[in-house]
C-alpha cells in the first residue's frame, strides 16, 4: 500500500491515462499529480484559481481532464497532455458536484447541487 499526504482534504481522484498516476483535487484550490508506485508528486500543479475541485473525470480518448467546482457554477477542462486550461463551462447556478464523459468523449455530463443535469458537447 501507498499512502500519499496531503495539506488539505481531498474530494476527487482520477488515475492519469497511463494508470500509473493520479490526479488528486480538494480544498487546496489546485490539482496535484502522483506517483502511484512511491507517492511522489509529478511536476507543478494545476491551479484551479482556488475553487475546491469536487468532481473528476477524464476522458476515454485520453485528451481531457475536466473537474466541477464547489461553490463555482463551472467545470473546467483541461488538456491532459499539455496540462493548460482549454474551457471554462458555466451554466448552472450551484456548485458542480458531478462529472461524467461520454465513451466517444464527445459529450460531457455534469451535475450540480441546482437540482439539474446538463449535456455538453466536447
């Protein structure tokens, strides 16, 4: 078993497109990368302009990270590869606690504490 200590508690996990990583976001108002065979952070995080990432996805073609924000009626999504910032999705009107891609990575869905789903088109 690997534990990884972190600052601040964490609300999301995704594991990197290569399996032997993992994203982790939380009340620190970043994205970190890790290591998953000893811990180590992988570069410099992806700063979320301080809103806690509470939701995770990326996509099956491997090309986006998107997260929903707490207390942010947003989603973010980022290029994973370059790790840069390429949408800033607003449409709801609460935090956005729920996120989910297609299988085609085509659409994303998301879903917020305003009681509603929205269908997106990547």
């Amino acid at each position: 078993m690997i534990v990884i200590n972190t600052q601040h508690a964490i609300y999301s996990l995704l594991f990197a497109e290569d399996g032997k990583q993992v994203f982790s976001g939380g009340m620190e108002g970043v994205i970190r990368r890790w290591r998953v065979d000893d811990g180590h952070e992988v570069g410099d995080p992806i700063q979320t302009q301080g809103a806690y990432a509470m939701a995770a996805a990326m996509s099956p073609d491997r090309r986006w990270l998107v997260f929903g924000l707490y207390q942010h009626p947003h989603v973010r999504v980022w290029d994973a590869q370059s790790r840069q910032k390429v949408l800033d999705i607003g449409g709801h009107t609460s935090s956005v606690d729920s996120v989910h891609i297609s299988p085609d990575s085509t659409k994303l869905a998301t879903g917020s504490r305003d009681k509603q789903v929205y269908i997106w088109s990547m």
